[in-house]
C-alpha cells in the first residue's frame, strides 16, 4: 500500500476541514456550504472519469 498522499485528496480533506469548522463556528452559512460542498463533490466525481 502506498503511503503518499495524492495533492488532491489532501487538497480535498483541507477543504472539507475548513468548510466543517465554518459551520460550526457561524450556523447561519451552514446550508450554503452544503450546497457548495455537494456542487464541488459532484464536480469531483465527473472530473475523476476524465
């Protein structure tokens, strides 16, 4: 098993970080952030295939 960590999935994991910890700390934006969070996820699917 490779231990090296591919850019885009710790790109991905700092995102997600960030994005739980604005959540948290301001409510109010929480469901704009899922909305971008799912936008942003089904980017990731689609672009995996290519």
């Amino acid at each position: 098993m490779d231990s090296q960590l591919d850019p885009r999935t710790a790109l991905m994991l700092l995102v997600g970080t960030f994005v739980v910890y604005v959540s948290l700390q301001h409510p109010q934006f929480s469901a704009a952030l899922m909305v971008g969070t799912g936008v942003v996820t089904l980017l990731h699917l689609v672009m995996k295939d290519t």
